[in-house]
C-alpha cells in the first residue's frame, strides 16, 4: 500500500493545468487570477475633497475670518476657478478640488450668509484634502497572479479600470456514483436502499474549492452500466468514480475502467478511511476512483481531490499534507502500518493559543453525522506511538 505523500505526488505529477479564460468582473468572485491587476486608472484620479464643505487656502482659513464664496464645483462638475485670496468655492464630498485650494473648510464649522462664510474655527493646511493617486498609482500592481478573487478584490480591480478578468478555467469534474443499492435524493427507496450522499458531498467540496462539478446518473453494478458512463470520461478535466473500488465480488469499478481504457497508477493506500482509493488516466484524463463509504470518499476528497483541483487551477501544492499544530484532548493508542484521519473537534481553551482536537469515539468511515459535526482531521501517521492527552499533534481543518 503506497504513502499517503506518495500518492498525493503522483495524482498532482499527472495533472496538467486546464488554462485562462476571461470572465466579466461580476462573475470573478471566487475564481483564481491568471494575469495581475496593474492599476489603469489612478484612485483617486485627481485629488478631491473629503468632506462636504469650502475649499480654501490655508492662510485664509483662520478662526474669525469672513470668506467669500465665488463659486460651486459639485462632484462631476469641476470649476477653472482659482481659489483668490479671502474667497473659496463650495465643494462637496468627491468634488475635484480647485486650483489654489489647500484646505477643506468643514461645513458644519461656518455660519453662511448670503455668498459670505464666517469661520467658527481654524483649517489645518491639506485637511480633508485625498490626494490624487492617495489609493494607488496608474502602473502600481494591485493584484498578483494566482490570487483568488475576493468581493473586495473585484471592487479594487473595477476601480483600476478593468470590466474583464483572465482567470484559470473552473475545472470540470464528472463525478459517476456507482451501486445497486443506490438511489438519489428524494427517489423512491426500498427498505435496503442507501441514498447517494456522496455524490453530493464530493460536489459540495469541489465548488467549494472553485471546480465545476456535474453528477452524473447512478451506474449499476453491471459491465453494460459502467461502459455506458464511462463514454463520457474525457469530456472532464478530472472524472471521479465513488464506490465498488474495494474487493468484493460486485467492485468492478476498477475492470469497467480498464476495460475502457484506464492506465492504472496505483490502487490502495495505506490510510484510513480511504484504503481503496485507485487513481489513473484514460487518454489524459486523470481519473480517481473514492470508495463508496462516503465519510472515506469525503477524507480521500479532502487529501486528493481538492489539491488535485488547484493543480488544474494552476495553483502551487505540495506533496506533503498542509497541516498545523493542535493538543491532543484525548489518549489515542499506537497506530498500525496506515496513516489515520481521525474526526475530532475543535476545542478553544483560554490557557492555550492552539486548539484541543477531541477525536470522537466511533471513526466508522459510514458516519456522516459524526463527519458533520467535526471541525478537523486528527492526524496519525503510520507506526505512531500512544499519545496522552495534553501532548503536541497535528490537524487538517475541515472546509
Ligand atoms: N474484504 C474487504 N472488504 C472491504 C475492504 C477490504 O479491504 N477488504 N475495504 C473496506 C474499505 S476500507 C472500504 S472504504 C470499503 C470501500 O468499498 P467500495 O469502494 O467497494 O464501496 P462499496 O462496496 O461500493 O460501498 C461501501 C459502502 O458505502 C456505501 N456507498 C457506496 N457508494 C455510496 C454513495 N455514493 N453514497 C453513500 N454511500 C455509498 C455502500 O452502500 C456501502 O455501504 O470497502 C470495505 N470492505
Ligand atoms: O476507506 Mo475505508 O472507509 O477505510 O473503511
């Protein structure tokens, strides 16, 4: 049985990264950049008044004196008019300032009369005054490659000047559940049936992290069934099988697939739940077979399938699992030769920066309520001594 690490190396060496493509700035949310954001425009483009009030100069500006207004520039309409000496002009919140100006004289601090202004108190040189550029600067580098695109992101980027993005393709991912005794959710069921909770699990992940899944109908537990789905492998950057991959008489997940082509890298991991997991290509398309118990479909996911999709992002992962530091809330016996995921949650304590893991009793890899209700995977490599409560462990956090 191959390495957890191992694995994960040789899914992510397959992988070829699906390509930009351009989207309208409203439906980048989310996506990853492909091109950076270098500001076209600077922000603010001139400089402006930050407050509703008078532009002035500084030395006129003096508690008592009397000003008069020679003129308006509302935001969106600038004036030619120089600010002269004992004058200013009425600007509002966003107005170009006008030329001369070097302060912002706030409205509330004068008593206006008629087309004069006398000043309760005294303007500090360039008050309220955003210089142009203050934001960034036309040609500054806003956003890098490789970013996903946040809500903020999109209202920085339209700023600088951009209506469209070049962004990687979402991935498109086929996912072919498989079993006799599966029905979708909301079918009819027979006393035996068990509903395809898998399917829309690995789905939930993979938009999740930015692919496009599409789940594709139940295949039988029969050749003919299997061959029909699997005509559409190549269509997908990624195609995924959950079920049949383990030994029994009726896993023939894995014939079906070769039958169609499958060049088979390797079957079996030393990890638990996911022991089944089988991954290959079928002319280029990289393909990975989950098992059918749906907590080891959603672990095999999380460690295989979510890298698997920021490498066809073209995003950087590493082999090796990223983890981070936790204390162990409760004793956990020598591990055997498989690296174990243990479900646990997340404890805060106040006398410690890092969180308590407390793995949950039962890890039987069919228990999606005790999948739901966890924060983390417990993370136990193979061969790993007894652990007490209170001692140094690793986690991975669940999306
Ligand atoms: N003799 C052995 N038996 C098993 C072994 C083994 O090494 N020797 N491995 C066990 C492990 S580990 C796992 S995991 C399972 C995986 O088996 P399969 O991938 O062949 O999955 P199935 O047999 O098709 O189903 C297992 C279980 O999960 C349910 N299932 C299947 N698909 C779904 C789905 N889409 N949504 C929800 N539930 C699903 C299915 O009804 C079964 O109850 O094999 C062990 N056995
Ligand atoms: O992958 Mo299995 O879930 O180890 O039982």
């Amino acid at each position: 049985m191959l390495d957890v690490a191992v694995a994960r190396a040789r899914i992510l060496e397959k992988i070829s990264p699906c390509g930009p493509e351009t989207v309208s700035l409203a439906d980048a949310t989310g996506r990853i950049l492909v091109e950076p954001v270098v500001a076209r425009l600077s922000n603010p483009p001139v400089s402006v008044s930050a407050m509703d009030g008078y532009a002035a100069r500084t030395e006129d500006a003096i508690k008592g004196a009397v000003l008069t207004v020679t003129g308006e520039a509302p935001a969106g309409h600038p004036t030619t008019q120089h600010i002269a000496p004992g004058t200013c002009i009425r600007v509002f919140t966003g107005s170009q300032i006008p030329a001369g100006t070097s302060t912002i004289i706030l409205q509330e601090n004068v008593i206006r009369e008629g087309e004069s202004i006398s000043l309760q108190t005294s303007s500090d040189e360039q008050q309220f005054i955003r210089r142009q550029g203050k934001d960034f600067q036309k040609g500054q580098t806003l956003l890098s490659a490789g970013k996903r695109l946040t809500a903020r992101d999109i209202g920085l980027a339209a700023a600088a000047g951009y209506t469209w993005l070049s962004v990687a393709q979402r991935p498109r991912v086929g996912i072919l559940s498989t079993g006799d005794e599966l029905t979708l959710p909301g079918d009819p069921t027979q006393p035996d049936s068990i509903v395809n909770s898998a399917a829309f699990m690995v789905s939930g992940l993979l938009r999740t992290v930015g692919a496009e899944p599409v789940i594709l109908p139940i295949a039988r537990d029969n050749h003919t069934a299997l061959a029909s789905a699997l005509a559409h492998t190549t269509r997908f950057d990624l195609f995924i099988t959950i079920g049949g991959a383990s030994v029994g008489t009726y896993d023939i997940v894995q014939d079906a697939l070769k039958a169609h082509g499958l060049s088979l890298d390797f079957w079996k991991i030393a990890m638990r739940p996911g022991k089944p997991l089988m991954s290959g290509q079928i002319q280029g398309t990289p393909i990975i077979g989950l098992p059918g118990n749906p907590v080891a479909a959603m672990v095999c996911s999380v460690i295989f399938v979510a890298p698997a999709v920021h490498a066809l992002m073209g995003q950087p992962v590493s082999a090796d699992i990223e983890s981070e530091n936790a204390i162990l809330g409760a004793d956990v016996r020598q591990n055997d030769h498989r690296q174990d995921f243990l479900r646990c949650t997340l404890v805060k304590k106040p006398e410690s920066d890092l969180p308590v893991a407390v793995p949950f009793d039962s890890q039987d890899s069919a228990q999606l309520c005790i999948l739901s209700q966890s924060d983390a995977l417990l993370l136990r490599a193979p061969g790993a001594p007894l652990a007490q409560a209170g001692t140094p462990c690793r986690i991975i956090r669940l999306p």
